[in-house]
C-alpha cells in the first residue's frame, strides 16, 4: 500500500502561547508545520523546536487581518511543505477595557485579528482541503465568549468564531473538511501576564486566585489546548464538526 503523504497543519499565533504549543503538538502527531506569525524571525524558536525533534516546519511572517499578506504566507507554506489541510487560527490580541472607555481601534483590531483573520486563513487554506478532499479547521474561541466584563470586543469575537466553525462546518462537510472551536479558560502565557500587570496583580498571585475558582484548582497550561486540537486534527475525529469544546478545568455558567 503505497504510503500517505505526511499531512501539513498551519497554526497562525504559533511564534509563542498556545499556538507554540500547537505546533509544537501537531508535528509530534506527524504533521509538517507552517508557523505564521506577525514577524517571520518570532517563529524560529517553534520552527527550531519542531525540526530539532525531527519534525519540518516553515514559518511565514504574516498579519492575518490582511489579506494579500494570508494568501502569500499560505502559498509560501503550501509551496515549501505541500498542500494545507490542517489549520488552527489560534493569532490574538487583547484591548480590554470598560465599553465607555473602548475606542474605536480597540474594537477594530479585535475583530480584525480574531475575526477578519480566521475568516482570511480559513478561505485561502480551505481551496487545498476542498481539493483533498479532507481538511481540520480549529478556532481559538475563549470562555470569554460567554460575556466577561471589560472585553465586550473579545468576547463578541471570540463567540463570533463559534459562529463562524458551524457555519465552515455546514458548508464543508460535504467534502471532507470539519471545523471546530476550542474555548479555553485560563491559560498561562503572555496574555494572561499581560493581564496580570494591566490590572496590577503579581502574575503567581493572578494564577493562584484563579485557580481557587477552577474545580480542578489549577490554571490550564499551553499544552491542555495543545491536547484538544491534536484530537480536532485528527484524522479519527471526521464525525465531529460544528463543536465548541471549553478546556477551562470545569464547566462554565
Ligand atoms: P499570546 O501569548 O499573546 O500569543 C498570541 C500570538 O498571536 C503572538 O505570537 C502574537 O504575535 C500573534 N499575533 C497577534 N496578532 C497577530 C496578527 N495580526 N497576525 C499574526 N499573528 C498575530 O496569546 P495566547 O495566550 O497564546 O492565546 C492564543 C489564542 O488563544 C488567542 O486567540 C487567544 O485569544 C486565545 N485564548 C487564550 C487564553 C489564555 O488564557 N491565554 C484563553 C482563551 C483564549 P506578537 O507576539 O507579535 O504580538
């Protein structure tokens, strides 16, 4: 039986966070690996990473919100490591604040990046998967999705992507593709600490009082999303599509 060819995944974001550990996962699973992110040069730990674990990979420097920037960055991938049929929009960006005090840029880049952005990703790479007749679209929605004070843009965005994977789940099911959402609580990275100091609480002292709330009384780490999207990506799970799982160490009111 002749061999399949190695299947190739694209996380955007993947420079660090979850979509570092992503990638990080999914080439592991034995896919080779298009990492895009806002700078080509911020991929090279995930990339070196990757091929020092005896795995390929590619990076691609790309701001997803803009769309002649996606279609070169996937060609590029496509043409360095093969046809995309995997892709995880992971990229994404915070600009919290009380909807009094949100400007008009806090609410555009929001919904460029999270939005615009899988919505670009998701109908360049989606021309390869139609072709192959199979293909994994993963979104990074968040439990913030369900309402969370000073976030009305990510939160309207982020339950936007649940939205938009049921609708991609609807319309290319037919040739093989599924899309899925992952929403994840509290995870630690950048973002989180970012937050911690936005709000002036020391990082430890920010991932202890939210782990009190958790039932499972810790913080998710990279790897617990990592561990989901593996799944997603899998060729096993085909009858999933349309879903939102929360990895947030408990269920959500
Ligand atoms: P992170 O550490 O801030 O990493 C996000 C990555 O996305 C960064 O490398 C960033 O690049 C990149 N990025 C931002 N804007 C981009 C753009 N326009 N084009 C391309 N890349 C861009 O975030 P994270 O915590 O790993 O979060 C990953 C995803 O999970 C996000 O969608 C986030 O909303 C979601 N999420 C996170 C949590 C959490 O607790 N951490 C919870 C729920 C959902 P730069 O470094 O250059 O900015």
């Amino acid at each position: 039986m002749a061999e399949q060819a190695q299947r190739v995944a694209i996380v955007t974001g993947g420079a660090r966070g979850i979509g570092a550990a992503i990638a990080r996962r999914l080439a592991a699973d034995g896919m080779a690996v298009g990492v895009i992110d806002l700078k080509e040069g911020d991929c090279g730990a995930t990339v070196e990473a990757i091929t020092r674990a005896g795995g390929r990979a590619f990076a691609a420097g790309a701001d997803v919100s803009d769309s002649a920037q996606v279609a070169a960055a996937v060609e590029a991938i496509a043409a360095e490591l093969g046809p995309p049929v995997v892709l995880v929009n992971n990229a994404g960006v915070l600009r919290d604040n009380l909807i009094f005090k949100m400007s008009d840029d806090d609410w555009d880049t929001v919904m460029n990046v999270h939005l615009k952005g899988a919505f670009l990703m998701s109908r360049a790479c989606q021309k390869y998967m139609v072709e192959a007749k199979y293909g994994r679209v993963i979104c990074l929605s968040s439990s913030s999705a369900l309402g969370n004070r000073g976030q009305a843009n990510y939160s309207t965005a982020k339950a936007g992507l649940q939205g938009f994977v049921k609708t991609l789940a609807k319309e290319l099911g037919q040739f093989g593709v599924t899309a899925n959402a992952i929403a994840p609580g509290f995870i630690v990275t950048d973002m989180t600490a970012a937050t911690a100091a936005r709000v002036g609480v020391e990082f430890e002292a920010f991932q202890q009082a939210a782990a009190s709330q958790i039932p499972v009384r810790r913080v998710g780490q990279p790897e617990d999303v990592a561990h989901v999207a593996s799944f997603f990506a899998s060729e096993g799970a085909g009858f999933v599509s349309g879903q939102v799982v929360y990895v947030a160490g408990g269920p959500l009111n």
